[in-house]
C-alpha cells in the first residue's frame, strides 16, 4: 500500500521515479581555523573563490535563461559584494582562514537578511547557497548541488536554491519535492518556466530516502510513495497524453460553440517572449516590469526602459500588450525606493501604486518610456496600475497615464475593496485585469509568502469567485474588458469557470496556455456559466471545484 504526502502542487504535470536527494551538506570550517599567517595572500584566496562562484552563477544563469538569469544574477551580486568583501578582509587580518572568515561574515550578512521582511528573508536560501558555493571551493570539498545520476530520477530537497533549479535537466529530473517553498517561491516559478511537475511544502519529504518510487503529481499535490507500479505508470502516461491532447489544440482561444477568450502570456521581460510565442500566446496579458527594477541600486533609466518594452511590443504586432506599472513593496522591495515607515504587515503595507503616489517622477518617467516605446511599433499598447483601491486611486493613475500620452488605461482588481467597488471604478478605467494571487490573499486573509495555508490560498474559494463576478458584471455593465492573470487562470477547469463568470480574457505563465486552450475548446459557453454558477453557490473551495468539474464533461477527453 502506497504511504501519501500531501504538499502544494506548483507546476502541472506527473512525474514517476526513483527520489533522489538533493546533496547540501558542506562541513562547518572549524571555528579556531587560522591560516599560516600571509593575509594578502589568503585574502586572494578567498575573493578568487567568491569570484569563481559568481562567475559560475551569472554563466548557470544566462544558460537557463529566463526569469533565473535574474535570480541567479543577484546571487552574483551577492557573492560580489563589497561590504562583505571587506568583512572578510578584517576577519583574516585578524588570523581567521579563509573558510571560517567567509562563513562568519555571512552570518552576520544573513542575520541582516533574515530581519528585513518578507522579500529580503526569503532570499536568505540564496545566501545560504551562495556561502555553501564558496566555503566548498575553499575547503576543497563537492559543490552542494544536483546528484549526478545517468538516469531519470525525481529530485527531493528540503527546498532548491534558483542555482540549483535552473540547471535541472527536464531530460534527467523527472518531477521536484521540496519540503519548504510557497507557490510563489523561486522555486515554484522556475519550475513552472522548465515545465517540470513540482510539490512544494511537503511535509514529510524529509523523511523520503534515496531510491523510494515516487509519483509526484503537481497538480493536486499528492506525492505516492511507493505506488502500484502499473497504477503509476497509467497516471504518468494519462497526463503524457494530456500534454499530448493540449500541443495538438492551436489558434485563438475559444469554446467548442465559438466563444472567443483571447489566451495572452505573463512575462517577466523579454527574455520570456520565446516561450510565449512557441505556446501560442495572443499577446501579453500582464508584463511585470518590476523585474526591470529589483536587485539593484538604482532606478533603470530612459533608454534601457524603452528597450525592454519595445523589445515585447515588437514581439506581437497589431497584438495586445498589458504593461503592469512598477509593483513594488512588500514581497518585492526595491534598493532605492524604501517605504516610508518600517512595516510590521507589507503586504498590507505601502506597495504598487501606493508607493508611486509618493514617488509620482518614478511613475512619470515609467509611462514616458512606454509611450516612446510603442511609437513607430503596431502593437496595441495597455497600460495598468497594481494595487488599486478604491476610484481616487483609479482617477489617479488615469491622469498620470493620459498627461504621458498612453490610450488605455486600466487598473488591476486584487483588493477586495476595488472588486465591491468595480461599478465606480468602471468610471476611472479603460479596462480591469483582476490579479488573483493578490485578490485570494487579501479576501482570505492568508499571506502569499507562508507555507501550510492551504485552502485559504485558494482562487477557488468562493468568496474570491464571487468577487471575480462583481468585477465582471461591472465591467461588462460599463463596456470594459475584465481578465484575469493571477495564478487561476492557468487552471484549466478554473479558467473555464473565469468565463463563465463573465471574465473575457485569460492570461498565464507560457507553459499553461496549450492546457487551457484545450480545455476551453472542449467545453460550450453554456456550460462554463453552468459550472460557474455551481462553483458560486458552492460551500466551499472543494466543493466548487467538483461540482464546476461536473458541468464540464469535455474535460474528462484531457484526463482532467
Ligand atoms: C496577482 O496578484 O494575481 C498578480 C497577477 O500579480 P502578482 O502575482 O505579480 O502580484
Ligand atoms: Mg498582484
């Protein structure tokens, strides 16, 4: 009989394997350790090593690609840092060696970390991986990092570093279990970017040893140790085909009755705009230009701005561009603009537009370099604000959008406070894309950063549909068009349920759009607004999505 673990599936798809764990340990340098007494030249040592590693870093990075060249540049960037350089430089002029320096310089960088927030804490991993790198190389020790085996294996960790996530082969690694990690977790990202099956925060994967059978379903979360062997390999071959069945469906979203629900990408930068194209993406949905932003010292400026829009409004001619404003604050803290006051709650804090009303030259200079990028371009520029609250907030961002020159202007619905108020705010904006990882989190009060939330993170909790449907109903009442680019949107049978509650676009990371597109084109209109109905007057998220499941009998063709 088969023993199950139960975590949160992050990326879709079913893996079957042998687990293999990932190697972290790298021995503590011993804590009287001295060297023999050329400081200069021990030193050299030990920036060379710090050197080497970020080196390693930045090359891992620009061959994975993607939103990990970010991530594992800010590795970089830490590695490389000045401060600690210096830090390291006093602890072996005092005598320390190399290795112990580097280790106690980190603690105290890293300390410093962990008290900074929910963003900078969470990068703590990183520079944890970024220490193990370099004490590895000083020791002369294996480099922690991905088993080395020949064949296929499913990799399980107590939680993956961006350096170790990016260089995961999809060829060799067959699905991921991590024991920490949320869904919006680097880990959970890049999964999603690689197209591997993924679970993370899964109690009990600790206890998981090297060899066991595991069938890792990253849709519902479940992790089989053990199984059947033929009962696993039908679930590995049923979403084999699935994928299969997705890849064959092409064109422009619709339904089987011809419905159109344009399918449109979320991107990070232009550096996501292959994968949109190959998945057949309509367009971008939601551009999140923050990535132009974080990491580093300072705001980018006019020209490096208009190059990364341009290079995505180039991507899809005569096409729809949704460009998000800088979402800053909270999970995604920028160097130079800090907020106001520290924030025991950042995420209910000064973020998104709340921080550009203070700092309106910032989100000036942003609209200025969109309007100049999409002169001489064909595509069909739309530009939003995150984090809007209530019809001041709206009326706001209109203005500042139309003194730059842009011609639509929308807003994105992920406070409850603006989905009840959607009628008002319809006066104020040219179009509503409603962000369901936000909108889940403030409705049910349950952080998006923490672990072991479970169902209080869940779109489907009818209290967030019910939002999601006042949003579209007043959308509709004023003639805007409402999408939807959270996280829900790249459920399948969800995205079914979206159009049925009135949603009239849907976008999503790359990788989901061959899914929904398939499952859209196997259901009628009628019978999304019948499962929307059925999820609405649900009891709660369970429950909506069996009966939504149950009114759409197409999907049962995908295995869904
Ligand atoms: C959302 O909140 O649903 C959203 C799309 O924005 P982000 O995930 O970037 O906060
Ligand atoms: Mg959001």
């Amino acid at each position: 009989m088969a023993d199950k673990l139960s975590g949160v599936g992050v990326s879709t798809g079913v893996g079957y394997g042998p687990a293999l764990r990932l190697t972290r340990a790298v021995p503590e340098p011993p804590a009287d350790a001295r060297h023999d007494g050329d400081a200069d030249a021990e030193a050299r040592r030990a920036f060379a090593a710090a050197e080497e590693v970020a080196r390693d870093l930045t090359d891992r990075g620009e061959r994975a690609g993607g939103e990990a060249r970010e991530v594992l540049a800010a590795q970089a960037l830490m590695a490389r840092d000045p401060a600690l350089a210096d830090d390291i430089k006093r602890r072996i002029g005092e005598g320390a060696a190399a290795a112990r320096a580097v280790s106690d310089a980190m603690a105290v960088y890293r300390e410093m970390l962990a008290g900074a927030g929910d963003y900078l804490s969470g990068r703590v991993a990183d520079l944890d991986d970024v220490r193990d790198r370099i004490v590895a190389r000083l020791l002369g020790v294996p480099v922690p990092g991905i088993p080395q085996s020949t064949s296929p294996f499913v990799l399980v960790a107590e939680d993956l570093a961006p350096a170790d996530t990016a260089m995961l082969d999809p060829e060799r690694v067959l699905a991921f279990v991590t024991r920490e990690g949320g869904p919006t977790s680097h880990t959970a990202i890049l999964a999603r970017s690689l197209g591997l099956p993924a679970v993370v925060a899964c109690a009990g994967a600790d206890q998981i040893t090297d060899g066991t059978m595991l069938l890792v379903d990253g849709a519902s979360g479940d992790v089989l140790s053990g199984p059947d062997p033929t009962q696993a390999e039908a679930a590995r071959a049923a979403a084999a085909a699935r994928a299969a069945a997705a890849a064959e469906s092409t064109g422009p979203g619709r339904t089987r009755d011809g419905h159109t629900v344009p399918l449109l990408a979320n991107i990070g930068g232009p550096q996501d705009l292959p994968a949109a194209l190959e998945n057949g993406a309509e367009g971008v949905g939601l551009y999140r230009t923050e990535f132009l932003f974080l990491d580093r010292a300072d705001a980018p400026g006019h020209e490096e701005q208009v190059a990364a829009y341009r290079a995505v409004l180039e991507a899809f001619p005569g096409g729809k561009v949704v460009v998000r404003t800088l979402d800053s604050g909270a999970d995604k803290p920028l160097a130079f603009l800090p907020p106001a006051a520290a924030e025991p709650n950042p995420a209910l804090g000064e973020r998104g537009l709340r921080m550009m009303r203070r700092h309106p030259e910032m989100l000036k200079s942003q609209l200025a370099a969109l309007a100049e990028a999409q002169r001489d371009t064909d595509a069909d520029l739309w530009v939003m604000a995150p984090m809007v609250t209530d019809v001041d907030d709206a009326a706001w961002f209109a203005a500042a959008a139309g003194e730059a020159g842009i011609e639509h202007a929308g807003i994105m619905i992920e406070v409850p406070a603006a989905a009840l108020r959607a009628r008002h705010l319809a006066e104020a904006a040219d179009f509503f894309s409603i962000g369901t990882n936000d909108l889940t989190q403030y409705t049910c009060a349950a952080d998006r950063e923490v672990g072991g939330l479970g169902r209080f993170q869940d779109p489907w909790q009818p209290a967030v549909l019910e939002l999601v449907a006042a949003a579209a109903k007043a959308a509709a009442a004023a003639e805007r068009s409402c999408g939807v680019c959270g996280e829900a949107a790249a459920d399948p049978v969800l995205a079914c349920v979206l159009t049925g509650l009135g949603v009239t676009t849907l976008s999503m990371g790359a990788t989901a759009l061959p899914l929904v597109r398939a499952a859209l084109a196997r259901t009628t209109l009628a019978q999304c607004r019948e499962a929307a109905q059925g999820a609405l007057a649900a009891r709660g998220n369970e429950d909506a999505k069996r009966i939504a499941r149950q009114a759409l009998p197409g999907l049962a063709e995908l295995g869904l």
